[in-house]
C-alpha cells in the first residue's frame, strides 16, 4: 500500500466553500444578531412601572380563599 499525496489530490478549496464552517460559524453568529436586535427592542419598549396599589384586606380575599381550601382536609 502506497502513501498518498496531498497536494496530488487536486485544488484545495478556500475554506468559505466548506458548509460545515458555515455551520459552525452560522449558529453563534445568529444568536449574537438575535441578542442585538433583543437588547434594541429593549431599550427602545422599555416596560412601564405600575404603580404600587395598598394591599387591602378585600383585594388579597381571593387569595386567602385558595389558601384556606387547600389547607383544609377533606
């Protein structure tokens, strides 16, 4: 059995001609652009503040019911 030659084996490719490195690039490049765009539509739709309402004994009533049903045994 003989070696082979490398450079026998016909032109080389540049290496943008190979898919798998565009696999390999791609998917980190989409996330960076993802996060970008993300942190964009952040900045420029910031959420608006609530204002903090009195916890009252009527508004938490819900709440207190759920509670106690489940806390009692059947």
């Amino acid at each position: 059995m003989q070696a082979q030659d490398l450079s026998s084996s016909g032109p080389v490719s540049p290496w943008w001609r190979y898919g798998m490195v565009w696999l390999a690039l791609g998917g980190p490049a989409v996330v960076v652009i993802a996060s970008v765009v993300t942190l964009v539509i952040a900045l420029m739709h910031p959420d608006p503040v609530l204002p903090v309402r009195a916890a009252t004994a009527e508004a938490q009533q819900p709440a207190v019911q759920a509670r106690n049903h489940a806390a009692t045994p059947r």
